[in-house]
C-alpha cells in the first residue's frame, strides 16, 4: 500500500528550484497566496501580482517572478505536509492548484493510441467486456502505428475516405486524423485542486482510468510561456455510452489535477524540452496493486504549438488565458481484478505523475462525494482580493 505523505515529498523537478516556478497557496486568516518556489522557501507574492492569471500576463513571467518579492511562508516541504485534507491543520497553509482565472481546458485523442482506445470505447458502448474483441477488431481494420500520419494531411484524408468505404469511421477518428482538434473544457476556472489533493472518481463509475498529460499554460495573446502537469481523470464508461456525455466523463468535483507547479519558460526550460517530455505514472493501489506507464510527446499527433493556435486565435478570445492538457497516449487495458475487467480505479489508490523537468504531480482516489468540496470560485476570490487592498 503506497504512503501518500512519503509519495508527495519529492515534488520538485530534477533540478531543484533553478526554475522559474510559480504555484498558489493557502494562507488561512487570509486567503489565496500566489508563491514562487525558491532555495530559502515558499514566498508570498500576492502583493505583487493578486492573481496567477495577472504574472502570466506579464511580458516575460519567468523574469518577473524572480523579480518579485514577499514573504517568506516557511520550507516546501512542511507546507506540502500540510496540503491533504484528511490530516491538515487548518492554522498553517497548504497548497493549491497553480491555476486561477485561466480557462482549463483539453485535448482529446492527439496520441493515435489514444485515439484507437476511444473508438474501442466507443464501439463497445461502454461495456469493457467487449473492448478486448472489439480492439482486434479495430486494429485489423485501421493499424496501431499510425504516428506519422499527420492530421489534416493529404495521406490521412485518403485514410479517411478509406474507412468511410468500409463504414468503419468514428467520430474520433474524425478528431485524431483529421485537421481539427478535439478541444473541451475540462473545468471552470479556481475547479482545479493541485498537488496533495483528494482526486474524484465518480462512484457511479466502474471503468475509469487516470490520464497523464503535459499541461501548456497559454496567455491572453496565445503564446505559450510554460507547463505543468495533469490528470484528465477520465470515466471511459460514461464516455464510451456516448460522447454526448463527456462533460459528465471529464467534468466532476475533483476531477481536474494541476501540478506541482507552474514552470515558465526561461533560457533552461524551451518549448523543445516541452516537445520533448517523457511523462511517466505510478498507480498504486490499497491492494497492493501497483501500475506503471508512460507517456512520449515525441509521439503526439499534433505540436504543441498547433493546439495552443487551435484553442486561441482570431475566432476564439481567452483574456484570462488558458491551462490546456495535451492528451496522452496512456489508457491502460491490463486486468486488476476478474479476467476480462480491464482496468479501474479504487478509493484510496495514489497516482503520480512525473517528469524531470516539472516535477511530481500526486493525488489520492477518493469518490467524488468524499472529496472536498468546491466553495471558493471567482466571487469569492474577487471579494477577498477587494478586501485585501490588491484589487
């Protein structure tokens, strides 16, 4: 059985805090604190910028947050000790998701395993007892290496029209070749939890899966200025009965993971070591069980780039700017209980998620009911920024 205390303590990426890392926290009396993550500890910022939104707003983020000064609120590590719910001291601060007037939003099937498991759900309609007969059936049909098929291309359109010949295209076959990208919402702005949180799986679920995945963190004129990492939790049931629901698949209290922390852009960290990420995952469970993946972005179908101008562009505004998950190429299908089964979630499993350049991202499964719940959105943040003097 994994300790989620001893899981959570190495968060920071491989290189310490030579980055420019921003995140948030809760200082209790006060309220939310924006941090920067330095050597001497985790610094209060607030003064300086209000909102995590108004420091990626900034000409150069990784520079102004080096700039900015505050105070100190103690070591990372006992502030990160202090973050899960269950044994918090509600006297000392924790942390928060490194997210809060940005939109969040998602990428679906951008890796072309991904995009295979969606049409595998989609032809088993939710039922994963079929997904084992209908993955040869679909592999037979389209391939499993479909890596260099650029979507949009003249050689994806021709497979295109092949499959509609033999009435074997999907609707996400339509997102993972064609030239558009499938982009959602994951959660409202501030409905994100960060590092040490309580993950939500949604009870009336019974196949489901974590999704790890780079992060882009996108400003209001559509550059991206770094990353972070996710977990598109995902409940491939609901989505399998239609993706009609997706919303309710993707979109549920604690649903949305963001962490440990913003890292910007800078001389040591290029959108090249962004192209470049290997994210791996751990799944372990309170039955001893124990999971683990990874997740290439040298085989993503699409550049960053192209689904950062996708999202925000002359059709579409975000003035906040955007969190946007890039897709993962991670769905495991190896059975945990019955033969058949595949993979699930239970309560209490611990999921990390890493890479060197960002850092770990670990939460604890818990139904979506037992988390805790969301109560502190935009009003109440705008009301306690006013009352505060920062606004």
């Amino acid at each position: 059985m994994a300790d989620f205390q001893a899981a959570l303590a190495p968060c920071l990426p491989d290189d310490g805090t030579a980055g420019a890392l921003a995140g948030r926290a809760w200082r209790p009396g006060i309220g939310p604190a924006v941090i920067a993550i330095r050597e001497e500890g985790v610094i209060d910022i607030t003064a300086r910028f209000a909102t995590l939104r108004d420091l990626c707003e900034t000409p150069d983020p990784a520079a102004a947050l080096r700039g900015a000064t505050g105070d100190n609120l103690g070591p990372l590590a006992a502030i990160l000790a202090n973050t899960p719910a269950d044994t918090r001291d509600l006297a000392l601060p924790h942390l928060l998701a490194p997210a809060d007037l940005q939109a969040i939003k998602a990428c679906g099937v951008t890796f072309p395993i991904s995009m295979l498991e969606r049409v595998i759900e989609e032809r088993a309609r939710g039922d994963l007892a079929a997904a084992a007969r209908f993955r040869d059936e679909v592999n037979a049909l389209i391939g499993d290496d479909l890596a260099k098929l650029k979507p949009g291309s003249p050689q994806a359109m021709a497979l295109k029209a092949a499959l509609i010949e033999q009435n074997a295209w999907s609707q996400y076959l339509e997102v993972g070749i064609g030239p558009d990208a499938e982009i959602f919402s994951k959660c409202q702005p501030m409905a994100a939890i960060g590092t040490g949180a309580d993950a939500g799986v949604h009870p009336g679920s019974s196949w489901n899966n974590p999704e790890p995945e780079v992060v882009l963190v996108i400003n209001a004129q559509g550059r991206i200025i770094g990353a972070t990492l996710g977990n598109d939790v995902n409940l491939r049931d609901v989505e399998g009965r239609s993706a009609l629901l997706l919303s309710k698949a993707k979109d549920n209290n604690a649903s949305a993971a963001i962490g440990p922390f913003l890292r910007f852009l800078d001389a040591g960290f290029t959108l090249d070591d962004i192209r470049n990420t290997v994210v791996t995952l751990t799944v372990e469970g309170p039955d001893n069980y124990r999971l683990e993946g990874a997740s290439s972005m040298t085989r993503i179908a699409r550049d960053p780039e192209d689904l950062a101008g996708q999202l925000l562009n002359a059709h579409h505004a975000y003035p906040d700017g955007a969190l946007l998950y890039l897709g993962t190429m991670f769905a495991p299908i190896e059975d945990r209980d019955a033969p058949g089964k595949g993979f699930t979630h239970k309560s209490g499993d611990v999921v990390t998620i890493a890479t060197p350049r960002l850092g770990r991202l670990v939460n604890r499964i818990r139904p979506t009911d037992q988390c805790e719940r969301w109560t502190f959105g935009t009003g109440a943040l705008m009301r306690n920024l006013a009352g505060r003097g920062l606004l």
